[in-house]
C-alpha cells in the first residue's frame, strides 16, 4: 500500500482510539509506520534526505522499543504493508503530522496515568516522537531547498 494512504489510515486509527491500550497501540504502529518510511527513504529516496532518513529510522524505532509491543496479527502491522512511496513530499507532510498528533495522545495517556511507569513510558515516546518529527521536518525543508536550486540551473 502507498505511505500517504497508510499514514492516513493511522490518523483516522489514532483519533478513533479510545481507552489507553488502543491508543498506545496506535502509537506503536504510528511509529513503526515512520521507522518503516525512514528506511524506504534512506534506501532509495532523494540522495540529499538519505541521512535524515536513517535518523528517522533509528528514532523512530526508539519510540517503538519504549513502548511495550501490541499483540497484532502480522496483518495488522501497516508498517509491513508499505509497498510504494510514491510522493516524498507529501507522505513527509502527512508523517509529520501524525507524528504530532502521536505526541498529543501521548500527553493525554501521560497525564491520566495511574501509575509511574506508564507515565515515563509516554515521556519517553513522547521525546522520540518529537525527535522524530524534529527529522520530518529537516528532510522537507531539504526537499525545499533542492527545488529552489534544480530551477536555476
């Protein structure tokens, strides 16, 4: 499946969940969604983005590590259903947007937890979240600057 329509897919997914196990589930699979665009970008992606793109990766994969796994069928992990990343720019947007929406469900389960754990659990996903994004938004800001220089010449 093409990443815009995954990344789509996993905000609809993220702002119908509803108790804290279904929200961190989104989470988790928001994150593995972009530590999967990541390595398709560091792989055969713009040559400039190549860097940013393994960055995005290795956080991204931090932010699922902190998080406990869901129980999903392989199925249901759309990480494995990226098959195209037709639009970089765009799948960027998108990503960079549920990366944030992703920081807010966080906060929010932060904020509700009961206990410690959860709590330092979300913090931490919450700063791999950011960092993250932190590396979305590099990466189109070099796609942006390449499109101004590919005119002039």
């Amino acid at each position: 499946m093409e990443a815009v329509r995954l990344i789509l897919t996993s905000r609809r997914a993220l702002a119908g969940s509803g108790a804290v196990p279904e929200i961190l589930t989104e989470v988790w699979q928001a994150q593995a969604l972009a530590q999967a665009i990541g390595s398709r970008l560091a792989v055969s992606g713009p040559p400039e983005l190549r860097g940013e793109a393994l960055g995005l990766t290795e956080l991204a994969g931090r932010g699922c590590g902190v998080l406990d796994a869901p129980a999903l069928d392989p199925g249901d992990l759309r990480a494995a259903q990226l098959t195209a990343l037709d639009d970089a720019r765009q799948a960027l947007l998108d990503l960079g947007g549920l990366l944030g929406e992703v920081g807010i469900a966080l906060v929010g389960v932060a904020s509700a937890a009961d206990d410690e754990g959860t709590y330092w659990q979300c913090m931490e996903a919450i700063d791999a979240a950011d960092e993250s994004r932190d590396r979305v938004l590099e990466m189109l800001r070099k796609l942006a600057d390449r499109d101004q220089v590919l005119p002039e010449r």
